[in-house]
C-alpha cells in the first residue's frame, strides 16, 4: 500500500509528510480536461505507484484521474463515488476526458460490476442512466438510509469533498450540505465490510485571491482530509491485523 498526493496547483505544499509528494503542476492539459499527453504521463506515474492505498488527487477539476487508476483494475470490481455532483456528463470537447464526464466513461470499463452513486441531490440522480449505477441522494442519506452492500466484489473509492457542506471543505464547486461525520460513517461502512482496492480524495480551492478566506479553506480542508485519512487507515490497519 503506498499513500500519496499529486499536486497540481500548490494546493498541498507539504501539508502530508507521511504521504509520497509528486508536484503535477508542471503536466500541461490537465485542469478540467486531461489530454492524451497528459493522460500518458499520468498513467506512466499511476503505473509506477500503483493504486492501492489513499490518494489525494487536488481540487475537483482533477477528478477524472479515478478513471485513469481504475483503468488499471484487471478484476471484477465496485466503484464507490461519493460526489455532490454525478460527474456523468455528455462530452464537450470531443471525447477528451473530464472531471464533468469521468464517472459515464468509467462505465464503459467491462471489469466494473456496480457503480455506488453516493451523495447529489434526487434532481440531479434523474437524469443518470441507471445500468450498473445504484445511487443514493443526499436526502435519502439524511433520511436514515443504510447503503446496502450487495457486492461480493473488492472496491475502488472516490471521494469529492464537494459532497460536504462548506463548514467541512471549501473547494472551487458548488457544494451539499453533508456533514464530516455522516461521510466519515460512509466510508467506514465499505472499509468495514469490503475489500478495498484504493481510495482517492479530491475538494480543494486553488483560486482564492484574499489571503483570510485562503488561510481558512486551508485549515478547514486539512482537518476534513486528515479526518478522513485517519478514519480510513485506522480501519484499514485494524483489517490487515486480522
């Protein structure tokens, strides 16, 4: 398991000792759209660092790069996104690869069994094609659902912190309103009861121009990340001691 951060717009800056640093920020092509250079340079570091362990992958703009690490799953699988957004877009730019359209390509991957579709509103669901996709909205988490796991698959889990109300993450999308706590109880409920391949967490703001406002979405998305970090390996190390 290897543990790490690619940095594409400074937004880390060290903040992670214990994960393995790659500055990104020098890749041309990669802000909301990945290009094929692009994609070929990051899947040849993908290909050196293997995607098991927890990723920090940047802001939202990059979260197409869940697609770029699933790619490399050779295995019947489950993929667990937990987004405001369904990230289920038709293409703008030709076929190029998106953070708006990543999560409808990685349907097309014939290793994947189920896709878990966890945390944007029931308007925003209707529209998502619902082949391999299980979806469970906002208002039905804050209902009481419980997420039934009804796989016998490992999973890859992807977490967008946009899917949290701006007292827990400050990024550059348009947030829920879900709390830390609810999302942390989300991801324990997969860590506990499945096999997990990987994770990655994406949900930061690198436009802030006024220096407050960008100390405190640094310390607001450092606590959340760092909760979650902790949530996972705590539950992770726990299962490897089995």
């Amino acid at each position: 398991m290897r543990n790490y951060v690619f940095d594409f717009t400074h937004s880390y800056k060290g903040d992670y000792p214990q994960l393995t640093y790659y500055d990104c920020s020098d890749i041309e092509g990669t802000r909301l759209f990945c290009d094929q250079q692009a994609e070929k340079q990051l899947k040849e570091m993908i290909s050196k660092n293997g995607i098991s362990g927890i990723h920090f992958i940047d802001s939202g703009d990059y979260h197409y790069i869940t697609k770029l690490m699933i790619d490399f799953i050779h295995e019947p699988f489950d993929l667990v996104l937990i987004d405001h957004h369904t990230d289920m877009q038709s293409s703008i730019v030709g076929d190029m690869l998106s953070c708006g359209n990543w999560a409808k390509k990685a349907l097309q991957n014939p290793f994947l069994h189920r896709l878990y579709l966890i945390g944007p509103s029931k308007h925003d669901l209707k529209s998502v094609e619902q082949n391999k996709v299980l979806s469970f909205s906002i208002e039905e988490l804050e209902q009481g659902a419980t997420i039934p796991l009804e796989t016998k698959y490992p999973v890859y889990i992807s977490i967008d912190k946009d899917v949290l109300d701006e007292k827990y993450a400050m990024t550059n999308w348009n947030q829920g309103d879900m709390s830390l706590g609810m999302l942390e109880d989300v991801l324990a409920h997969f860590l506990k009861n499945c096999e997990v391949i990987g994770i990655d967490i994406c949900g930061d703001d690198p436009d802030i121009d006024d220096y407050p406002t960008y100390i405190k979405a640094e310390r607001i998305n450092n606590f959340s990340d760092d909760a979650l970090y902790q949530t996972a390996m705590k539950i992770l190390k726990r299962r490897q001691k089995k």
